[in-house]
C-alpha cells in the first residue's frame, strides 16, 4: 500500500491536447459570457446602486422635514441615472467596473462622474455588485 499512488488522467499526445484545448475553450466562453452580459445585467445592477447613493443623498438634504419644491425635484432627479460608459477589468469572479455616469442629463450631485465598482459574475445568478471600490484597485485588476 505504501508505494500505491492515486491517478486520475494518464494522458500523453494528442489526447492531452484536446483535453487542454476542450480547458482553454470553456475558460474563454465563461469570460466571453461575463463580458456579454456587462451591457445588460451589470449595467442595471450598477444603476440600482447609482441611484440608491443618490436618493439617500437628496434624502439626507430633506431631512426629517416636508420637502420643498428644489428638494421634490432633487428626489425626482436622483432617479434618473444613465450610465454613459462601463468597462471592467478582472476575471469574472472578480471584476472591476469603471462607470461614467449622469443624472437627469447634468454631473452627478455628489460631485463625481466617475465611480468604480468590484462585482462579481456567476453563469447561474448572473452579476452581483459586491461593494464600490476605489481607482486604485481599477488600475490593478488584470485582463
């Protein structure tokens, strides 16, 4: 028993490389997938998110008071996010998005057009927007 050794493939040859490539083929699928849909899921994940930030400002300003007519239209703004530009960075289990964003057509009110976002992306759940993050770890996060 003490010279027994577990195997799992003995592959050599051509059957290797086949199963190498048949590797390399379902990496490249999953990130293909990841990236397809950036555009879609994550877009509207990361607006959710846009959003929230901006009405809990707008918010924030009303305090626990009846809000005016400027502080009515601020709310109504801050749910009016449209992404102008999105890229990521990473693998799909962890992607750094860089986002340029809008609200109601003007600068963000908090003063900063761009933010950046760590996610994450799963083929069974789709992409999940796990906390904001800084440049830093944009300029860092490979691929």
């Amino acid at each position: 028993m003490a010279g027994d050794q577990v195997r799992i493939a003995n592959l050599k040859g051509g059957p290797a490389l086949l199963v190498l490539a048949a590797m390399i083929a379902f990496g490249a699928w999953r990130v293909y997938a990841a990236r397809v849909a950036l555009d879609t899921d994550a877009r509207e994940r990361i607006e959710e998110q846009l959003e929230a930030r901006y009405l809990r400002g707008a918010l924030a300003d009303v305090g626990g008071g009846i809000p005016n007519g400027e502080q009515v239209e601020a709310l109504l703004r801050s749910g009016r996010v449209e992404i102008q530009s999105l890229s990521a960075r990473g693998t799909p289990g962890d992607v750094v998005v860089r986002v340029e964003a809008t609200v109601d057509g003007q600068p963000p009110p908090d003063g900063e057009p761009v933010t950046y976002w760590r996610m994450s992306y799963s083929t069974v759940a789709g992409w999940r927007v796990e906390r904001a993050t800084t440049a830093l770890s944009w300029w860092l996060a490979w691929l």
